[in-house]
C-alpha cells in the first residue's frame, strides 16, 4: 500500500469556519501575534493569553469537520495515510482519520509551565490558578513564537517515506513546516490544493496544482489518483 503524507495548514479548516492564522494586516483576532503566541507575550499578560485561547477553544468545540477533512479519511481505503497538520484543531481526527501529528500543539490540550512532557487534555477554559498534579501553571499546549518545534523530526521521518505528498491550504513559507518539502524523496509526485497556490510548476519535479478550495480540490485529488492508477 503506497504511503501518502499530507502536510494541511489553516485552509483545510477554514471551510468549517475557523480563521486563517492572520488577517491581511498582520494581526491575529486583533492581536499582535507576538502578544498571543510567544513566551514574552504570556509573561507579560498572561490573562490575556489565556483569555485569547480560551475563545479560540470555545469556537472550535462549536464547529465540525468539512468534506476535506472527511475526503482525507476516505484515502484511507486505498493508501497508508499520515497527516503531518500546522493546525491546532482536532478536525482530523474528529473526522476519523487515524495518523496525524500536530506540528504546532494542540488547543485542546494543556501543559504544564515547567514541564513540557506534563500534558492534559482540556475542553474547558484555562485561567490563572489552573494547575498540573505538581503544583505549576497549566499554559496552552501551543508551540509558540521563538519555541522549538518538538515534532519537526518526526515529521521529516514521514515526509522522507512519502511514495506522495499531498499540500493543503498552506502557504509552505512558514518555516521550519515549509522545510518540509525539502526531505521528500526524488521523484516523488506532489499535489498542492489552494485557491491561491503560492508554488509554481518550475519549483518541484512531479508538481500538479489544484487550484481550489480544500473540499473541492480534494474531490479532485482523488479523481486524479484513482484516474493515473497509483494505487
């Protein structure tokens, strides 16, 4: 069974109504990212960190999968799917696919500000006072600015297995998940769905657009791969 690796960013949820990750301007629901997604910001205001996620956390508890993420579990009849997600959402998984790995953490769950290894799940919101079974400050189990990406190496071990890498609604010029691309092996064919690809022909061997939304474009990736026989 060939092994597809799909690498997803904000455009695979955003038909389930989650925002992108900035708005045109830069700020985050607002937000100067560096106020919400870096340790100096949750020192500085640490409220509003908390506050800031616990929206984003409620929001995403009222919304479910889409067609994409459904599409994707779908593959699974056919091919050894893993789904390498810079999105902190549970859509995947909520979906039924059964392999993803979160590059950047997950909202639904929490960490203790000592420990990284200390984690939780959580649903509820999180507020000053919320503390680990040691006694320390639960945070937002989120990779944040300036923080190492603790799953990056796991992540180059999948995408250099690829037999196909799949892109979805990522930009890929966000790094260190952009270097991504760069591990996959030679030859390998690669699909990259976006309304607004921001890759072209001449910068990967084997490179097929597909320029749409996450749903629709990945009903077209399943006519391509069932029509050019690659199961």
């Amino acid at each position: 069974m060939k092994k597809i690796v799909i690498l997803t960013g904000a455009g695979i949820s955003a038909e389930s109504g989650i925002k992108t990750f900035r708005d045109a301007d830069g700020l985050w629901e607002g937000h100067d990212v560096m106020e919400v997604a870096s340790l100096e910001g949750f020192a500085n205001n640490p409220e509003l960190v908390l506050d800031f996620y616990n929206q984003r956390r409620r929001q995403l508890l009222t919304v479910s999968p889409n067609k994409a993420h459904v599409n994707l579990v779908e593959l699974e009849q056919d091919f050894d799917v893993q789904i390498i997600t810079q999105n902190v959402d549970d859509l995947h998984e909520r979906a039924g696919s059964k392999q993803v790995l979160h590059l950047h953490g997950e909202l639904l769950k929490v960490k203790s500000t000592v420990d990284d290894n200390l984690v939780l799940d959580w649903k509820e919101d999180l507020v000053l006072g919320d503390v680990c079974p040691e006694g320390n400050q639960l945070r937002p189990d989120i990779v944040w600015f300036g923080e190492m990406v603790p799953m990056l190496e796991n992540a180059v071990d999948i995408v250099a297995q690829a037999d196909i890498l799949v892109i979805i609604g990522t930009s890929m010029q966000v790094y260190p998940a952009a270097s991504l691309i760069d591990y996959v092996p030679e030859n390998t064919p690669i699909y990259f769905i976006d309304p607004k690809p921001a890759v072209n022909k001449s910068q990967f061997e084997n490179l097929t657009i597909i320029e749409d939304v996450a749903s629709a474009g990945t009903d077209k990736l399943i006519d391509l791969l069932n029509n050019v026989n690659v199961i």
